[in-house]
C-alpha cells in the first residue's frame, strides 16, 4: 500500500488519536442509550377534540367555524339535476376566514380536502371524496368558492347525496388540521392532513333564504 | 504530506466553484421574472401584454353589468376594488388568464380577480387595446398600498426573462363608494387607452 493512504484503520485512528475526541465519540454513541433509557421517542399520535358548533376551530391555513347544516333540493337544482344518482343537497354552513397570504378554493377538484368532512352512512355521499362539490354564500347565494386572505365569510358547502332520509338529525362531522401547500409535481396547490381532528355534531337547520331557487315552470 | 495538501485544496476548490455557480446563476444569468413598475394613467409593459390602469375605486357593492336582467348590486364580506384598465398585445390576440392577476396587498396578501361579477379579463389583440373592468374582493384593512400585479406567466422561448408589470393604486381607505357599475368592455380607436 502506497504510503498517506486514507484507509479505514488511518480514519479510526485519527477519530481515536486523542482523549477529547474519544469523550465525543462515547457520547454520540451513547445518544440512543440515554433517548431509549428516557421512554424513547414517542409516537405522534394525532389528538382529537370535541368542538361545540359555533365555535372557531384553526385549521391551519384558515379558521373554520361549523354552525349546522340542512338537506334540499330547492337550490342549485340544474346541478342537482345533472349530478348521477344525487336526490337532495346536503349543505353545510360554516364560515370561513383563510389566514395564509393567498386565496383558498373551497371545493378544489384535487386529492380530498379534510377540512370539514361530513359522516354519513357509506354510499349516502355521492363521491367518495370528502371535500364539497360547491360553495355559495349564505348572504346572497353567490358563488363561494373561494375563501379570501383575511376575508371571513359565511358559506354553504354542498354534497350531493343519493338519500335524504338518511341524514340523522344531528350530523357528526370531523375537522382536520392541514396544510395549503403548493406542490411543484402537481403544480397546484393541494391539501395535506396534518393530524389533529375536531369532532363537531351539527344541528338540523332551514335551506338559507338566499339559496333558495324556485322551480322553473317550464 | 503534499497528497494531503492536494485533497483538502481539491475540496475547497470544488466547495468555492459550488457558491460561484449558484452566484452566477441567481444573479446575472437573464432569465426567471423581472418586473416594470407604472403608475395609474401610464403604459406598463409585462410582454406580450401592455397595460394601462386608468383609474381605481373602492366600493361596498357592485352591479354586474351585461346581463339580460340586472341584479340587486353585489356585496362582499371585505371590499370590492374596481380597477379600469385596458391592454393590447405585442404579437398575436390573448386573454390575461385570472391566475396572474392579482392585487397585493403591502404585507403580500394576495386577492385574485373575484370569480363573482362574471369578467375576469378579456382577449386584445396586437396594438389592439380594449378597455375593460376588474373587480377584486379584498380584504378592509389591505385597501391602502394595493399593487396591481399583471403577469402573463408565459414561457416565450424557454429560460429568457419575463416581465411583469406592477402597478401602485393609491387607494384612499376613506373613499370607498357605495355602488359601482362595472362597464363593458370596449374596443378603443387608435391612441385611446
């Protein structure tokens, strides 16, 4: 072997040459005995909480507040209409106020948003996606779709669903902490569930007055 | 001892032509966004597009114009802030898409064209201006210092700069009008903006 070759054994030895570098040494080494003799790290486990409706749940990227929810087909009726195997709307009011520096679409055509996510009996939603097909405003039925920086706003979220019977009186909904993030492979934004749920069991409320839509005598 | 010398000197070098190359790269290669700030009442280029805000207002409701019948006028949880303005192209007729027309806001807040009042930017063509407007929700307290932010986004001919405009409304937060009528928009004759 040529000599001032860098071998393992040189490498040892320099690691090894002198009593402070044998004491940094130990000590790394020991690291996992010390962590493991403490409990080890533990497992993060995602903590639920129970919220009573009407009250600010901080998602993350935006303050939702839950208030009730109804089941009509008296709004948005061509969409109703034309959505396979949908009978009634379930609506969802909640308000929203996004706190990140750009806006949010509420009912994104993307990977499923658990922002407020509805429990129903399986097969009751028409998708199997969580987040809303449409959002409109509770003040004066216009799209509300978008929840804007800063901007807080009270909106109906809509699922078609294939069953308005099976919809309890008191809807239990889960609420999950997440991310608004960009990602550079989809090139879109996209949600990511973090972990942190709220429960939250909803009371049956009236169709807002403003979403209401008259049949069209035709 | 020299071998040694040698490889910390190769180390060093390689680490040295890493920062170089990042440097070189950021900053005086030409390409990724520059922008061109204008001002109300000027021209502003962002290629292929030139812009020319003629004025800003702020406003409690709006009245969506062009339908068969009129609705009650809009209203919004925020502000709405209506901008006028017209643009033609360089080369060949094109929409401003929605996505890069934003107002910012100066903590960097941005508001995209709302997707309520029915425009969302129209198509112009070569030094064919057609004048039209915007209508943005914003939220109350961003009304002063909003920016317009007009940028194509398009990629012309790979990694070359592109520009975008910027444009400083200068929104009085205590002038806000109760209704604006939002306008159609206009094909305007040759020197009008």
């Amino acid at each position: 072997m040529e000599a001032g070759a860098i071998t393992v054994r040189t490498v040892l030895a320099l690691l090894l040459a002198t009593w402070p570098r044998r004491l940094v040494l130990g000590g790394l080494l020991l690291v996992p005995v010390v962590v493991g003799a403490l409990g080890g790290f533990g497992t993060a486990e995602p903590r639920t909480f129970d919220v009573a409706p009407g009250q600010d749940v901080d998602l993350g990227p935006m303050v939702v507040r839950p208030i009730a929810f109804f089941v009509s087909d008296e709004t948005q009726r061509t969409t109703l209409e034309i959505t396979d195997g949908a009978e009634a709307w379930l609506g969802v009011v909640v308000e929203v106020e996004n706190h990140t520096e750009e806006a949010i679409t509420l009912t994104f055509p993307g990977p499923a948003s658990d922002a407020l996510a509805p429990q129903l009996p399986a097969g009751t939603l028409v998708t199997g996606a969580s987040v809303a097909k449409e959002a409109y405003r509770v003040d004066d039925g216009t799209m509300g779709s978008v929840a804007l920086p800063g901007v807080r706003t009270q909106v109906a979220l809509l699922w078609p669903i294939t069953d308005a019977d099976a919809v309890p009186d008191v809807l239990p909904a889960s609420m999950t902490e997440s991310l608004w993030t960009f990602g550079p492979m989809s090139n879109e934004h996209q949600w990511m569930s973090l972990g942190d749920v709220w429960h939250v069991e909803l009371p049956r409320t009236e169709l807002p007055p403003a979403l209401f839509e008259p049949e069209e005598d035709l | 001892m020299r071998r040694r010398w040698m490889i910390v000197g190769l180390a060093a070098l390689a680490v040295v032509l890493g920062i170089a190359t990042n440097v070189a790269d950021a900053r005086l290669l030409p390409y990724g966004p520059t922008s061109s700030t204008g001002a109300i009442g000027e021209d502003a280029g962002a290629y292929p597009f030139t812009v020319h805000v003629s004025q800003a207002q702020a406003a409690h409701t709006v009245l969506v114009c062009c339908r068969f019948e009129t609705p009650p006028p809009t209203g919004t949880d925020g502000v709405w802030v209506v901008v006028t303005l017209s643009y033609a192209t360089a080369d060949r007729p094109r929409g401003a898409s929605g996505t890069g027309l934003v107002l910012r806001s100066a903590d960097g807040r941005e508001f995209p064209v709302s997707n309520r009042t029915g425009s969302g930017g129209w198509l112009a063509g070569p030094d064919i201006w057609v004048r039209g407007d915007l209508a943005f929700e914003v939220a109350p307290d961003a009304l002063e210092g909003l920016t317009l932010v007009f940028d194509p986004g398009i990629q012309l001919y790979g990694p070359m700069p592109t520009q975008y405009a910027r444009i400083p409304l200068d929104l009085d937060p205590g002038a806000v009008l109760d209704v604006i009528e939002l306008s159609e928009e206009q094909i305007l004759g040759a020197g009008e903006r």
